[in-house]
C-alpha cells in the first residue's frame, strides 16, 4: 500500500460559499482501474473512523 500526504484546497466563489477540491495522485488511479473512460467512483466517509473511501464504480 502506498501513501501520501495531500492538501485539500478551498476555493471561493462569486456568492461566496466555499468548494473543497483534492487532487488524487494519477498512479493511485491507475492502481485501481480509474481511466477516462471509466471514471466512475463511490465515495464513502466512516464519522466514527474520521475515514473517506473511494471505490472505483462497479
């Protein structure tokens, strides 16, 4: 398993409300199947574990 440290930034806009956005490193899309043309995914957050996963689509 490998892991990196990342930053999510925060964006502003016009009306003022704020959008979150991470960028996923390519290789750890490669790793699971992710291409442009397959780019469906599920997204899961655990509250007790303070965990986000993030399934390739099936």
């Amino acid at each position: 398993m490998e892991k990196r440290d990342l930053k999510i930034s925060f964006g502003k806009s016009g009306s003022g409300s704020i959008s979150p956005k991470l960028s996923i490193p390519k290789s750890f899309l490669d790793k699971i199947g992710i291409t442009q043309k397959e780019r469906e995914i599920e997204i899961e957050v655990n509250e007790d574990t303070q965990e986000i996963i993030i399934r390739k689509k099936k």
